[in-house]
C-alpha cells in the first residue's frame, strides 16, 4: 500500500560506552569510546487508521535505569492522537522494559507480539537476573492482563497487520523479537527495533551485549542485508541509534519538535 507513512518518534536518551552495548568488545581490539542510546517507539500511518509499533518505557522503568526522558510517551501518544479511545492497533516487538512500557495507556487495544516472545516471557526464564535485568514485573504483568482479557494476538513467524504491513519474527535479541515491514510511497522501509539498535552493529557486525540466541541475532543481520540487496527493502530504521532520526525527513514543526522523522 502506498500511502503508508511512518514515524519515528524518539523520546528518551542516555550516554554509554560501546564495551557495555556490545558484546565481548574486547575480541575486536579497538578502544572502548563513549556512545549514546536514544529510544524510539514508531507509528505506521495507514489508511485503516494509525499502527504503534512499541510503546517506549513507563515513568518507572526508566527512572530505575536512570534513563533521560525528552518527552514522556504517554505524552507524546496524547500529542500524536494516539489516545485509548482511538484504540490504535499496538504491535511488540519485544517486551523489554523500553518497549512495553505504557502499555496500559492502551487499555482498548489490541496487541500482537510473536508467541515465542509472550511465552518466554510467561515461562519462569523472566525471574533470571540476565533476564530480568531488562524488563521491569509489572509490565510483564500488564502483558499477561492482556492475554487474559483476549486482546492478544500471537503469530508464529510472520503476520499481515495491514494491507503493506507485515512483523516478522527473528529472534536473536530476545526469542520472539520481531521486525515490521512497511511499503511505503518512498519504498520499503524496514523497522529493525532491537535486531539492529545501532547502524555499526549492523554493518560492523558487532552483536548486541544483551542476547538470548547469538546465531539468530547474526542471522537476524543476515536476513535484514539480505532484503536490502534484494531490493526488498530500501530503508532500515534502527532501535537506538541517536543517527536515526537524522538519516530520514526530520520535523521540525508540529509535535515534539525535532523529535520525529517520517518516511513515505
Ligand atoms: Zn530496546
């Protein structure tokens, strides 16, 4: 479909160093350097109403981590139109701490997340520190109200969500970590969420720190390299990197100046 239009939306920062976010940084014998992180949720515009691919992290979730708020994303949905009552169909990625926060600002919705991703997540696993470290209980809990009440949607490797709009599952990040592909008037735009959180982790190869399954997160690379020398995909939208909003047409009027950029 080629009136699909997407954003991206950032609303948080924070300053790191590339031997944390990356992993086992010392195998490749270049100097550690500081590197920073920006977080992102992103809408895909369609002509059957608005998609909102991750819904960023909650007041406690990043105020735990320390995490720099630009804008909170409840705010942000508020200020989009994205608000309960539109009932904007929600689609997760992963369910990382910085990706299902406020998820109950969508007490409507329905929500779609790949069924390996709900079930680890369900599976005891969530309890183990190098787990736990990234998601926060009460929005796994949330997650699971959801379920319950019927407005989850599983999917095991691939799903249409709408007409140009399809989630992937890759795995390698977390073990449902998914990818969401939309067709737009500008091509095909690819986003990556957290198999890709930086530009060089993707054409470096340099796998993230946090990782449930190293050979899916490669091939997770491979896949995505693949569909851009296809000519299937003509844009990759990364999940952290603070470059992002500055590779696509960035806004500078309207909501949160500066803070989003669109394709299609
Ligand atoms: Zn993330």
């Amino acid at each position: 479909m080629k009136g699909n239009r997407v954003s991206i939306v950032r609303f948080g920062t924070r300053q790191g160093r590339k031997s944390e976010v990356y992993l086992n940084w010392g195998i490749y014998g270049i100097p550690d350097a500081p590197i920073g992180m920006d977080y992102f949720f992103w809408v895909i515009h369609t002509a059957d109403g608005p998609i909102l691919v991750d819904t960023g992290f909650s007041t406690e979730g990043g105020e735990r981590r320390a995490r720099t708020f630009l804008t909170h994303p409840k705010d942000a949905f508020e200020s989009l139109g994205l608000t309960a009552e539109s009932r904007p169909e929600v689609l997760v990625t992963h369910a990382h701490y910085d990706h299902i926060g406020n998820l109950d600002a969508f007490p409507k919705s329905r929500v779609t997340i790949a069924a390996a991703e709900l079930e680890f997540w369900t599976s005891g696993m969530e309890h183990r520190r190098q787990f736990h470290h990234s998601v926060e209980d009460a929005e796994l809990a949330e997650l699971r109200s959801v379920r319950d009440e019927g407005r989850i949607r599983t999917f095991e490797n691939e799903i249409e969500i709408a007409d140009g709009v399809r989630m992937l599952r890759v795995g390698g990040h977390t073990p449902g970590q998914s990818i969401v592909l939309v067709d737009t008037a500008e091509g095909t735009v690819a986003l990556a969420s957290d198999a890709v959180h930086y530009y060089e982790e993707y054409e470096q190869d340099f796998p993230f720190a946090f990782v449930a399954d190293l050979p899916a997160m490669y091939a997770a690379f491979d896949l995505l390299h693949d569909l851009e020398a296809t000519g299937r995909v003509q844009h990759v939208v990364s999940g952290h990197d603070p470059s992002t909003l500055d590779r696509f047409r960035r806004l500078h009027d309207g909501p949160l100046p500066g803070d989003i950029a669109e394709i299609g």
